[in-house]
C-alpha cells in the first residue's frame, strides 16, 4: 500500500502462552484488530479529500489489508492489519511532496472542474509550475484517523476485547 498504518497486537505469544488453550485469544485478537482497522478505515474515508473523481478516488480506494494475519514483528508473533490505499498519490496526499513538476497534462482536467478553468491546459501548467517551486501541503487523512480511534474508540473494544477473553475462558474452563 503506498499509504497505510499498520495495526498490530504485541506480546499476543506471550499471552498465548500463559493460557493453559491458546485458541482461547486467537478468535478475541482477530475481532479486536479487525474492529481498530474497520474504524480507521470509515475515517479515514470521511478525511481524505475529494478530487475531480469525488468519492471514487482516493476515498473509495482506502482499504483494510487481512493478509497479514498472523506474522513477525520485530522478533515476537503478533496479529496485523494494514488500512491504506494503493493509489500512488496517496502518500503525497497525506504528507506533502517536495518541489517536483508533474505529469503534463494530470491536472487539466482538476482545473477545468474544481476551478472552472476555461483553458485547462494553460491553468495545467500555472499548478504544475507552482508545485515544481513549493511543492504540496500535506492534507493527512489516514494518522488523523489512527488517533481519534486510539482517543474515541479504544478504550471500548479493549473493554470488548478482555471481556471476550473473559468469556472464553470462563466457558474453557468449564469443559
């Protein structure tokens, strides 16, 4: 993904092995990470902003990776998501660009309908000319989204999350 946050649970083998059945947090985690990351992903999509193609571009390409279900990070076996988008100006979008002249011609078509440019191919050149001296601003979208669910939605699926946990093993024990 040119743009993504990875989230991951670190220590889960360790926990795993403290429970006497480890496919008691394997169900838990999965629910867990998946509900962070399909909250990241519907803010993310309300953050991004909208070009010419509205909410098909870059909104509608930020997505929820589950191939990374089960691997290493940094030495310890933990469980991933990654939410991002694929789309190569993605990363631009969320953090700015340096100085650098783009494609001719890739930004008629954005002239002629968000400016309403009558001549979209001299108003390519005048944003082209610009961003090749100043570049462009950063307009975030995916790390503004990471942070209001860690502030906003956290605390209440790590709730759900011990509470599952809880519950499972209660139901474990019982055999």
């Amino acid at each position: 993904m040119a743009a993504s946050a990875q989230l991951e649970i670190l220590g889960l083998a360790e926990l795993r092995k403290l429970l006497k059945d480890p496919k008691l947090i394997d169900i838990p985690a999965r629910d867990y990470l998946d509900g962070m990351a399909e909250n990241v992903r519907a803010r993310a999509r309300i953050n991004a902003p909208t070009g010419v193609s509205g909410g098909a571009g870059l909104r509608g390409s930020i997505t929820v990776d589950k191939g990374g279900a089960a691997g290493i990070v940094r030495g310890v076996r933990s469980l991933t998501r990654r939410v991002g988008s694929n789309l190569p100006y993605a990363k631009p979008v969320e953090f700015g660009s340096r100085p650098h002249w783009p494609p001719r011609g890739s930004l008629a078509r954005w002239a002629q309908l968000k400016l309403g440019a009558t001549n979209p191919m001299q108003a390519d050149f005048l944003i082209r000319r610009k961003i090749s001296k100043i570049g462009t601003p950063a307009q975030p979208f995916l790390n503004p989204a990471v942070r209001d669910m860690e502030r906003q939605t956290l605390p209440g699926l790590s709730r759900k999350f011990l509470n599952a946990i809880g519950l499972r093993f209660e139901k474990g024990g019982r055999r």
